[in-house]
C-alpha cells in the first residue's frame, strides 16, 4: 500500500484548489564539485498549470527535475509543497510521477501490464487495475485491443502514449516529464504536442514539463521559465515572454529576432547604432542608456514609396525561404544580416540579389539593457 508519508503529500496537494500555488522553489541551488549547477532559483507553480522549464543544454534542467522528483536535493534553498517541505523526502513520499526521456517502459510486459505496474504496486485488487488501465487507454487514445499487446511491438508515439497512461496509473498530483517527446519525428511530434495539452486539460493534474525546443514550451505551455547556466532568467505566459524579453539571451531563445545595439541620446528618444552616421528614434527609456533594441522580423516592413516607419534602412537580398503561408528572407545591411518575415501576399518571388528597404516602428522594437 502507498506509505502514509506519500498520503500526507498527496492529501496535501489535494488540498490546495486551482491557480493557486502549489510548489515553491525558494533560493534553491545545487553544487556539483563545487561548481553551482543551479543558482539561487525561486519558482512558484501553480495547481492544475502546464509549466515548461526552457533552455539550452546544460542550463539546469533536469537537475531542476531531479530534485522536484526527489531523486536528488538541494545543496541549499527549499522545495515546499503548499507549506510542508518536501526537500529531503524520497521520490515515493512525494505526491509526483515522471514520464522519461527513454520511456523505461518493461519489454517483457504487455500494454496494459506496463499501465497497471504502478497500480499493482499500490495492492490494488487485478479488477480495479484492469478497468482503470482500460480507461487511462482511452484517455490516451489508444484502441482497447492493445490492452494485450507487446509494448515493444508498438510504434515510437504509440509506446509514448503508453508511458504517459502509466505515469497517469500513479495518480500523482504532479506528472514530470523529462523530454518525452525529443525521439519522435517532426510530424508525429506535433501531433503528441497537442494530445498532450487536451490530455493536461482532461486529466486536471498538473504537468512539469522540461525541453530544449522553444516550439514545444510556447504550443504547449501555460507558463514558461527560461534557464541560462543555472538561471531562471524569466517566468510568465507563452505571449509575455516573446512580447516582452528581458534580456538579449532571453530574445534569442525564444525566437529569430534581429539585435541592434544602440546608446541613447541624452535628449532621449533617439539612438546610435553600429550603422555609421545613423539614428534610430526609440521609444523612451531614459536617457544616457546602452543596452540593444530588439525587433522580431515580423515586425519589420517593406518600404515603399507612400510608407512611413520611424526607421529606415537599406539591404541586400541575400536568400528567400518559404514558410507556408509566409516567407523570410535572409538580408544584408553592410557586414549585418538581418531576417525578415513577409506573408506571401506582399513577397516577390525573384527578389534575391535585389537591393531593398525596409524599416520598423519605434513602438514594435524591445528595448533591454543586457
């Protein structure tokens, strides 16, 4: 049967109602010879969210994972569970399962037999264990005749499925996902992609998903964190983070973007740019300041005789890229490259070579200082 500190802290989570927090990561660091792999992150999720860690390899990832899993702990800082400290407590006192990487499925087993493990484990009676691994096959949309199937003679995203019934099985509070979907081609994982937000939506519980794919944490998640070397640079909604980056690196990441540094004028509202003799107007951020403005390609235009932008430059064509409904293009500005992304109704097809202007708003621009 499931230990009674697994009870409490399952009880716990049940407990606390939507929205509210549920985890709460309060300075938490993690040394590994001495070099701190995690740095001084505080993060609150909140009950019946999809939150998606972010980053580029090595950020911290995982780790993070680790320790909410229970698989290992904080150097220093504390992981509470509503108001109970969970930090020291094993993976099977907390009220958390985890879908991996690898699956870890069993070879040997059949389907329903990998689903109802973690229920069997608990001293469930075999009938209540069929008819829930029976449900949990709907759920995840998989036919009922594969309840008897060998789960190795499953296909990629078939077997996925199967891991994520499982880890469902565990009736967990918290499913953590460990890049489940990194091994699945392009197509079938857009399609996982959105099985697993409908899924989130059906299941209620709340998903802690970690990936190095940018698409994935915007398709999928409610929130987003963005880690950089250990650093939780930034936390907020999908739109918050594209819209608003706080940071050059958190631009970067989070889409093609196209980078100026600039220095603005002590009269304010104007900037100097590494293009030689010209100013780019600014919306104001004070005045004296260094720092970058940032404009998504989107957000640059074609200009044309009748149109008018704050700002203005000139390019070469360099290379044209279709993207379905849209096109982008591949420029040079003198010894800088910049993207710009058109819809096809306003792309000439044989513009390559071409010398072109195109500019932007001071409004559609970002302005960040690191």
């Amino acid at each position: 049967m499931i230990s009674s500190k697994n009870e409490v802290t399952q009880n716990v989570a049940e407990e606390i109602k939507p929205g509210q927090p549920l985890l709460d990561l309060v300075n938490v660091c993690r040394d590994f010879d001495k070099v701190k792999v995690i740095k001084n992150v505080n993060l609150v999720v909140k009950k019946n969210e999809f939150f998606t860690l972010v980053g580029p390899s090595g950020s911290g990832k995982t780790t993070i994972l680790k320790m909410l899993a229970g698989m290992d702990q904080p150097t220093s800082g504390d992981i509470v569970l509503g108001s109970k400290s969970i930090s020291t407590l094993p993976p099977d006192k907390r009220p958390t399962c985890m879908v991996f990487q690898f699956l870890a499925l069993f070879p040997h087993m059949t389907v329903g037999q990998n689903i109802e493990f973690p229920m069997r484990v608990k001293g469930m009676r075999a009938e209540d264990c069929i008819a829930k691994a029976q449900k949990l096959l709907d759920l995840v949309h998989l036919p009922e005749d594969y309840y008897n199937k060998n789960v190795m003679k499953c296909s990629g995203g078939e077997r996925q499925r199967v891991a994520i019934a499982r880890a469902l099985a565990y009736d967990s509070e918290i499913i953590l996902f460990d890049e489940p979907l990194s091994a699945i081609d392009a197509k079938l994982r857009k399609t996982l992609q959105k099985e697993l937000k409908d899924l989130h939506r059906r299941s209620g519980k709340t998903f802690i998903y970690i990936t190095h794919s940018l698409e994935e944490a915007m398709f999928m998640s409610d929130r987003v964190g963005v880690l950089c070397k250990g650093e939780l640079k930034q936390v907020g909604t999908p739109e918050e983070i594209y819209a608003h980056p706080v940071s050059r690196f958190v631009a970067e990441f989070i889409g093609d973007v196209n980078i100026f540094p600039i220095r603005v004028k002590p009269t304010g509202g104007w900037g100097s740019t590494d293009f030689p003799g010209q100013l780019f107007k600014v919306e104001p951020h004070g005045d004296d300041l260094e720092g970058y403005i940032i404009v998504r390609p989107e957000a640059l235009k074609l200009v044309k005789e009748g149109t008018q932008v704050d700002n203005v430059i000139e390019c070469k064509v360099l290379n044209q890229f279709s993207l379905g409904s849209r096109s982008q293009f591949q420029l040079a500005c003198g010894k800088k490259e910049i993207t710009l992304e058109l819809p096809r109704s306003e792309v000439d097809l044989n513009s390559v070579g071409k010398t072109i202007k195109i500019g932007w708003n001071a409004h559609d621009a970002i302005f960040v200082t690191e």
